[in-house]
C-alpha cells in the first residue's frame, strides 16, 4: 500500500453513510476536495463533498431526500435529517467560454479524470475507508513543500475559470504557502481575465484572504497584477511614499502591515485594507519634502464607499467601514475628558466607536517607532474613559435619552420636525450635563421653556 494509501481520515457518520449507500448500490463513492484536503491539514472542514460514479438520477433513486442543486453539471444535494451533502458525478468538462462556465459537461465512470479538471493538487485528492487516500496529482507532496500548484497546465485551468487566480493567492494566505513557480507565471499572464468574473465572487475571495492568517499576502496580488484589476487604488497606494517621522512604510506597505495588527475580523480588516485608500489623492510635499495627507479620511470615506459598492458589499458593511474609514484618526491628538468623550460616541455612532479603538492600534503599530507609546497612551485614555462611560450609563445618544418624542407631545408640543429638534436640543444639553438625563429634570427644562420655545 502507498504512503497515501495508508492514510486515514475521521469522516463524520452521515457523510460515511451516504459514502456506503452508493457503495453498496454498486457504484464507486469518494470524500473529495477540500474536506480531504482540510482533514490531512488537521483543520475542521466546512462541508463534506461526494463525487461518484453513479449518474444523478441514480443518487437521487437510493436517497429519500435529495434537492436537484446542480443537477445539469451532475450535482444532487442529499438530505439526511436536515444536513445536505452534495453529490457529485464524475465528469470531464468542456470548453470554457466564460472564463468561469464549461460549456457543457461528459459524465465519466473514470475518478482520474474527474480528479484532473479540479484546481489544484491540494484540492485534487478523494478519500474513502475502502481506499484511503486517492492521491494522483501529487497533493500530499504539495502539502509537504507547502505549495500550491495547478493540476496540469496552469494556464488551461485558470482560462477555465479566472477566479481561480484569486484562490490560488487565497489558499496561499489562508495556508502560509507559497505559490509553484509555473502557476505563478500563469497567474501574471492570465490576471487581465478576472474583468470577466463577477464583483461578488472577487468580494468572496477577497474577504476570505483578509480574514486568513497571512492578509499581507495582499503583496503578492499587487506582484501578479491582480489587484491592479480587482482593486487598482491598492497599486497606487504602493507607489505612494510617506516621507514623515511618524511613517517607515509607503502607503500601501503600511496598510499591509496594519491588516497583520488586527484581529481577523471582516468588518475590521476591511477597514484596514481602506483606512488610508485616499491618501494618494490628497499628498502634498513641503518645501522640505515631507509628505502630508491633509483630509484623506474624508476623501478615504468616499473612495471606500465606491469600492465597496462597487465590490457589491452589502449595505450594513459599507456603512460600518465607511464610518472608520472616517474616524480612524479622530481625536489622536486629543486628551479627552468624560463630555469629549460622549460627544465623540454620539457623532461616530455607538456601534462603531468601540471598533475604533483595534483600528487606531493597528494604524499606530504599522508606524514607525516615533512617539508610538505616546499615541498608544491617548488610545488606552479614550478608552479607558468610554468603558467609565459604559459603567455610569452615561446618555451619549437619543436611544438613551430620558425623555421621548411622547413626552414632549404630552408637554403641549406638536408633532412634526420641530419635535426632533427639541430632542436633540435635549441631547445636547445631556451630552454636555450627564447629570441632567432623567425625565423629572429634562421636563422642568422644557416647562421652564429653556429648551422649547
């Protein structure tokens, strides 16, 4: 028996279930992909895949419940109580015209052949208890030398299907691999080809190399042009100088290495990937040429907004990014007090103040070493006073004010916009008096007619 023959993997009940079944109706059945892969790596899989060489209408006849998800190229979702486990027929795929679809698809009762049209080794490999582990192309020695490398020809798979570009770089960053030297190649020659793939699918592959333990591997992506089509303000970015004390990085260097300081977090490594997108846009260099960035959070702010949406991100992340993409820097040269504090919370937004605090950590430990202890003193003091903010129950918002739009009605005021003029006449009189949010004080205020006039 070989080394990868030897080989056993831990496959949950129903997916060995669903394995025998096929089996014992006569027909060859294999875990494949990325639960093998993940399984060998001693990583959790997601999702357990089943390629096979029944047809679907075959699966579909020897399962109670089955969903027809992708029935045309050969995929049938089988249901065992309510988990669905896809079930895929072995096949060869045709040309592709897309850079994403084949044109049509040939069943096959051959694995190998099923095996070969797969990205890359790594993910080219089937597992069952009868066989171990079917290793063709060579996957467990790309585990071994920690490389991702394409079945076959590089080129040919990526004409296939031009995401697979990202997910060459993806699977790179997410597993602290390095890419094979020929699919490299192959990469810089074919990346012109993802301006034929979806937003949504470059956001998907996108995200999930921010959130891997290498989001820096960024770098490569600007090295194989890729993001000079997925995301050129990146490479301006990199080509940005900062010339300044407090900067030992470019602009984009910089936020390569602030997206390693923070935690992996999709809202928060996307906002590091654009907290300082603008500042090509807005350098200026002084007659001593020191490079300054005066509002390049604003423009930054705005620059984020037509990339996300443009990325077809969904509108709560646009908001959450765009907010701390505006304020990341708000306030560092400030020493706060308790009311610098509400009125800060009130005009960032409650929801997101508390994300600022990683982000501004980040942005300063991604600097040089200039007054770096300094800034993280006026974090720890900002924070420090908002948890104190917490703690008392401090109003900082109209969510928490001690009166309502129905107490003011009540008062004798009409409905309408005046209304929420007065609350937040009201407000400003609490963010500034926290003492004052109760109803008995804030309503003595308006009967005396201090606030309502």
């Amino acid at each position: 028996m070989t080394e990868a023959g030897r080989i056993r993997i831990n496959m949950p009940a129903k997916a060995r279930q669903i394995i025998k079944t096929i089996q014992d109706a006569g027909y060859e059945a294999y875990a494949v992909g990325g639960c093998v892969r993940d399984s060998i790596l001693g990583r959790e899989p997601e999702d357990w895949d089943i390629t096979t060489s029944a047809r679907p209408d075959q699966i579909k006849a020897l399962f109670a419940r089955t969903i027809d998800t992708g029935i045309r190229h050969g995929t049938v979702t089988v249901m065992l109580d309510r988990e669905g486990f896809e079930v895929t027929t072995y096949r060869i795929d045709g040309k592709y015209e897309d850079s994403r679809h084949p044109k049509e698809v040939t069943f096959t009762p051959n694995l190998r052949e099923d095996l070969r049209r797969r990205d890359f080794t790594i993910n080219a490999m089937a597992y069952n208890e009868e066989c171990g582990l079917v290793d063709i192309y060579g996957g467990m020695e790309d585990i071994q030398k920690k490389v991702i490398r394409c079945v076959g020809d590089a080129q040919e798979r990526f004409k296939e299907d031009a995401l697979r570009i990202m997910r060459a770089i993806r699977f790179s960053a997410q597993l602290g691999y390095t890419i094979e030297d020929k699919t490299a190649q192959a990469i810089r020659k074919l990346a012109p080809s993802l301006k034929a793939i979806s937003a949504e699918r470059i956001q998907v592959e996108l995200v999930k190399l921010l959130v891997s333990p290498h989001p820096d591997y960024l770098r490569d992506a600007y090295d194989m042009g890729v993001t000079k089509v997925i995301l050129p303000e990146f490479d301006v970015c990199m080509k940005t100088p900062q010339n300044h004390p407090h900067h030992m990085y470019n602009v984009g260097e910089h936020i390569l290495h602030s997206l390693c300081n923070i935690e992996p977090d999709r809202i928060l490594r996307t906002a590091m990937l654009l907290h300082d997108i603008g500042k090509p846009a807005t350098m200026k260099i002084d007659e001593d040429g020191i490079t300054h960035f005066h509002g390049h959070n604003v423009t930054g702010e705005k620059m984020a907004d037509k990339i996300l949406r443009r990325l077809r991100f969904d509108n709560d992340t646009i908001y959450m990014v765009c907010k701390l993409v505006m304020y990341h820097d708000y306030g560092n040269s400030v020493i706060p007090d308790m009311r610098i504090v509400r009125r800060a919370v009130n005009r960032v937004g409650e929801e997101v103040f508390p994300l600022l605090f990683p982000v501004k950590r980040a942005d300063v430990a991604a600097q040089s070493d200039y007054l770096r202890q300094e800034k993280l003193n006026v974090i720890d003091r900002w924070q420090q006073l908002y948890e104190k903010v917490l703690e008392e129950k401090q109003c900082f918002s109209l969510k928490t004010l001690a009166v309502t739009g129905t107490d003011l009605i009540d008062a004798g005021m009409s409905p309408g916009p005046g209304l929420g003029r007065q609350l937040q006449k009201l407000l400003e009189l609490v963010l500034d008096h926290p003492e004052y949010n109760t109803k008995e004080r804030l309503m003595k205020e308006v009967q005396k007619g201090s606030i309502i006039s």
